[in-house]
C-alpha cells in the first residue's frame, strides 16, 4: 500500500492505545489538570533520561526555548546567535525576548551550526548561541562549547529533534547551560497535543524557568521574577508522555535503522545522503539534497510517495523581516534550503515501505 503521509501517528499512537487511555482516564478522574503530580513525575524521569537534575515542563518547544534564554539571562536587546536553517523556531524564541538574532552559516558537512562561524559571529559581543541538533543529529558539542568557553558566551540547545540522541555517553540536552526541547505530536517523543521542557543542571536556571513559565511566581500570587507568563505542561500530555518514554529508545533505533537502509538502497547519482552516525544521529527526519530538489519532490508525489520541505525559507530570508536581514549572507544555508527534501521516515514504517520510497527515488530520470 502507498504511504499517505510523512507520518503515522494513528498507528503510532495505536500501539500503546490501552496504556494512554489509562493515562488519561486517571488524569480525568484525579481532578487536578495542570502541573501536578503528572507533570512532577514525567519532569523527574524526563530529567534522568537526559542526565541531568532538573526539567521544568512548559507548553511547547518555542517557549522552552524562550524560557531557556530568559533562564540564561537573556533579554531586551540582548544578541543571540543561532542557525537560519532551522524552521525560525529560535528567531520566534529570541524575538518573543526583545533579544536580537545573529544569523551564523552552517557547514557544508553536518548542515548544523559551523563551529568557525560561531566563533567569529561571538567577537561581535552575543549574549548566548541557540545550538539546533537539526534532523535528529547532535552537533559537536566538544567543539561548540570550546569556542563558546573562550568568548565567556551560554549555549541554549535546541533538542526538538534529537531526543535520546548522545554522543559519548552524554544525551542531548546535558551539554548547555540549559535545552529546550519539543514534544510536538510528531517528534520523536510526541505528546497528543502541544508540550515542551527545558532541562537544566544548573538549579539557579531551573528555578528562574520555574517562575517564569508561572506569572514569575515563586508562590502562589507572588511574582519574585519577572517578567513572567503563563507556559505550563498539563497534566494529560505529561502522563502520555510518561506512557510514551519508555520506548523512546526503541523508536530512535528504528528510525536509525530505516535511515540506514535507505542509505545503502538510495543509489540516485543526483541524490545526496546523509550519514546515520548513530547515537549521535536519531533520524528525526531523512533528508536528501539534491539540485532539483522540486522536481525529485514532484517525481515522488506522482508516485505515491510523499516528501517535505524541511526548511525552504532561511530565517534571515522571511518575507516577515522585509530588508531587515538584506545584508546578511550564508551561503550554504542558502544552497541547503533550496535543495534539501525529507523523505518519510517514522517508526511505524516497514522494511517494505522504505525499499518503495528508494526504488521511487532511484527511478527518478533527470
Ligand atoms: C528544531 C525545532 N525547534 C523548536 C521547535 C518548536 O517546537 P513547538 O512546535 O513545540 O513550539 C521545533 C518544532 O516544531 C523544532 O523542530
């Protein structure tokens, strides 16, 4: 049968359909719906999957990365550095702040943040950098962090797409000063509706956090910093997600491996592929590049087989910004969002369903 999407998330969510109807029966009958004891107890095993102390639980995955900032100490006029390759998820989290994003070019190789760039984008007096483990892939934190040691600068990760993913034995998420990640429906850990974290080993981060997502409460009705808003988890996707953590491992492994596969069954002389260095990469998504990347896409839809566009503006490039970014200038992440596509790659896909997608792609004439 033909795929019909880029995911599946009925039969994802089918596989466990006992346990979250559990999860949210109990939810409904303890009468208590937002930041309770759910929401405690996935913080604290979400915070131990990650290596680390603390996880405040939070709406979304934008606004972890803003309360991450402001954690951090971001604010009005300060300078970010971040990617432009990324969806615009760290531009809304830094403009959200009154803060100021400085665009960096990625390299050609890992297509995440160039650790050459970042260090002369960090001369020119930034406040903190937006690391993005882009596609499931964790960046090279041993080097990021090294350059941004030196300018004395805070790095935010951005784990939206790399949940589970690690690199010497330490998870994304561990390696900042503070992360934010998603749990959009869709990623590798997905909740049934919005919810997000930002995880900390700093306690003065996560207390700052935990006021913030509450008003800048630190008690009922008090506001001990400011300035504050309302991002808090609620109770029923906190215990989906604690339904859902316990196969996160397993997930990543076969997303690995359907990337992998595709990796040794793609043989388009025109299609570039990634490479799948597991653990450290956790296939949210597979994308391929390739110069006509409108005309693979168009090729595969008239085949049954669907493919997306992950990013096709550069951030520095949204029509929202009109001339602000016009002198800014990154090639690569220029070149990448006009070539890359995402090819469907999710946990419930068979063997089968990959082997259809490469033969598609393979058959493409150019
Ligand atoms: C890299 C990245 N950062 C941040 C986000 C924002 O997450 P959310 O949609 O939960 O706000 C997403 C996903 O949407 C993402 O892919």
């Amino acid at each position: 049968m033909p795929l019909r999407a880029m995911n599946d998330l009925t039969a994802h969510n089918a596989s466990l359909a006992g346990e979250l109807s559990a999860a949210v029966t109990r939810v409904l009958d303890s009468g208590w719906y937002v930041l309770g004891r759910e929401v405690a107890a996935f913080e604290e095993a979400f915070a131990a999957h990650c290596g680390v102390p603390h996880a405040i639980g939070v709406g979304n995955g934008t606004d972890a990365l803003e309360l991450a900032l402001a954690g951090v100490g971001i604010g009005r006029g300060d300078r970010v550095a971040l990617v432009a390759n990324a969806g615009g998820y760290g531009t809304a989290a830094v403009r959200a702040l009154g803060a100021i994003p400085v665009y960096v070019d990625v390299s050609p190789e890992t297509w995440l943040l160039d650790p050459v760039a970042l260090d002369r984008a960090l001369s020119g007096g930034v406040g903190a950098v937006i690391v993005t483990h882009l596609y499931g892939r964790l960046a090279d934190m041993a080097a990021l962090s090294a350059v941004a040691a030196r300018h004395g600068v805070k790095i935010v990760e951005d784990c939206a797409q790399a949940h589970g993913a690690a690199r010497d034995g330490r998870r994304a998420g561990s390696f900042g000063a503070a992360a934010a990640f998603s749990f959009y429906p869709t990623k590798n850990l997905g909740a049934l509706g919005d919810a997000g974290v930002v995880v900390t080993a700093d306690p003065a981060v996560a207390e700052r956090v935990t006021r913030l997502r509450q008003y800048g409460w630190d008690r009922k009705y008090r506001m001990a910093t400011g300035p504050g808003r309302n991002s808090r988890l609620d109770e029923i996707q906190a215990a989906v997600l604690r339904v859902k953590l316990p196969h996160l491992d397993a997930w990543n492994a076969r997303r690995v491996a359907l990337a992998r596969r595709y990796t040794t069954s793609i043989t388009h002389p025109k299609v570039a592929l990634p490479v799948i260095e597991a653990p450290w990469h956790v296939a949210h998504l597979f994308v391929v590049r390739t110069a006509d990347r409108d005309g693979l896409a168009a090729h595969l839809r008239a085949h049954g087989v669907p493919s997306e566009t992950h990013y096709p503006i550069p951030d520095h490039r949204q029509p929202g910004f009109g001339d602000r970014f016009a002198d800014v200038s990154l090639p690569v992440t220029e070149q990448l969002c006009a070539e890359t596509l995402s090819l469907p790659c999710y946990p419930e896909m068979s063997d089968a369903d990959a082997d259809l997608v490469a033969t598609a792609v393979d058959r493409w004439e150019v």
